[in-house]
C-alpha cells in the first residue's frame, strides 16, 4: 500500500478498496468496489435489485466474506480478522435490518439491552443482569426513538415502525463508531419511511457518526443522503450528491429511461 494511499484510509471513517464478492461459480455481485465514508453524514447505496447493495453492507460487518479486497475500518483491515479481533470490530459497526431482527418473544428493554451482549461477560448477559449505565443509555434512547412507553412491551406486539425504532435503537445501544442500514423502510408505509429515515439522520448526526443505508426508493435518497452511490454490473457508477440525482444519472444507474416517465 502506498503513502497518499494509506494517508486516505485513515482518514476516512471507512475506507474499502477493491471489493468484490461472487457466489459460487456465477459472476462476481461485487466487482472492484472502492468507497471512502467519512466521519459523519448520511450515505444512500441505490441501484437495481441484484446490485449488491445488500451484499455490500454485509460485507462491511463481515455476514458476508468478501472474494477479494479490503476493507478499512478503525484503523485496520477486517477483512482478514476472526475470533475475538472480528467480535471486537462487529461491535462497532451498529447493522439495522430490513426484517428488523428482533427477539420477538424478549421485551422492548431486552432487545435493547442485546446489543451490549459484546460488552458483557456471557453469564451476566444469560442471567440479564446488566450494568446500570447501559439501562440507563436504553431507556434515553427509547425516549429519543419515541417508545419510553413501550419498555415492557414484547417485541411480537408492536407495529413495523416501532419495530424498526428498536432496531436502530438497539444498533446505537454498540456506541458504534458506524451505522449501517440494509431497506430499513422496504416494509414501512410512506409516511413511517420518512419518519425512519428522518431519525436516522438525526440520530446519527447527533452523535458524530457516518450512515450507510440501502434504499430502494429514489426519492427517500434525495431527501436525506447527504450523498448517493449508485451501484450497476458490479460496480461504483456514480458517487455524488443528492442534488445530482438526475434522469441521466437514474439511466446509467437503473439502465434504460423508460421507467422514468
């Protein structure tokens, strides 16, 4: 690795170079990917189903072993890393998920409280006996989230937009130095996709740190991102603002215009 090479990835709160990522003998989903996230802001991943958008973020957390490349984060390259040093990286990158992923049984706390099972010996977790400065932290993130009134409320009774509330709740309960976000809002209605990608911003913005959400609505990435990387056959085919989010950038992206009419 050269100097002004290194230089920029330790500058970057993310640096991935070269990424790619193929299943079985098909062709690579990811195909020399390189991206710098910085510090802060809120990044939206666009393109056609199949761009590896998801395969993309779960990269990044490791759920998904890269074919090649590297990714940089905090300092090191986690591409190579197992065990502790993986666990250890895991827990600060915060992941919300499209299905939510919640303990449906557990309570609105418990799910809350999972997300220090990294910081916790195993027995205290197993016996949920957690440190007061962590119940402390769930209950100010469920006011923040809007659900201090759901504390003791079990997962399986909630809506799809409180649910995605715990999740991303439960994901800041890491103290993550990074946000991802994989369709957060693919199942919410309209009016909830907003609201969730409202918090997001905010909460992200609020506490310093970068968010990389997927997204498959167009107009969700141009009134939240801060920027937008449009993903197609593999790679990085626009790297931008959101204001540049025009029909000729929508065409290299989706491929054709007809849909645009």
């Amino acid at each position: 690795m050269n100097g002004d090479l290194s230089a920029d990835m330790t500058a970057a709160a993310l640096s991935i170079r070269g990424l790619a990522k193929a299943y079985g003998a098909g062709p690579r989903v990811l195909d020399g990917v390189s991206l710098d996230i910085g510090g802060s802001g809120l990044t939206a991943i666009v393109g056609a189903s199949g761009t590896g958008k998801s395969t993309l973020l779960r990269c990044i957390n490791r759920l998904v072993e890269p074919s090649a490349g590297a990714i940089v984060f905090g300092g090191r390259d986690i591409v190579p890393l197992a065990g502790r040093a993986l666990r250890e990286a895991r827990r600060e990158i915060g992941m919300v998920f499209q299905e939510y992923n919640l303990v449906e049984r557990l309570t609105v706390m418990e799910n809350l409280l999972s997300g220090r099972l990294g910081y916790v010996p195993v027995w205290q977790a197993w016996l949920r006996r957690f440190p007061a400065a962590d119940v402390h932290h769930a209950f100010t993130l469920l006011d923040q989230v809007g659900l201090a009134d759901r504390v003791h409320q079990r997962a399986d009774a909630l809506s799809g937009g409180q649910r995605q509330r715990v999740g991303i709740a439960r994901a800041l309960m890491q103290q993550p130095k990074l946000l991802l976000a994989d369709e957060p809002t693919s199942s919410l209605d309209p009016r909830t996709a907003v609201e969730i990608m409202e918090l997001m911003r905010t909460l992200g913005r609020e506490r310093g740190i970068p968010v990389v959400v997927n997204l498959h609505d167009v107009e969700l990435a141009r009134r939240f991102a801060d920027r937008v990387v449009g993903l197609a056959g593999g790679g990085v085919v626009f790297d931008g603002p959101a204001s540049e989010l025009g029909d000729d950038v929508l065409t290299r992206i989706y491929g054709g215009s007809s849909w645009l009419q």
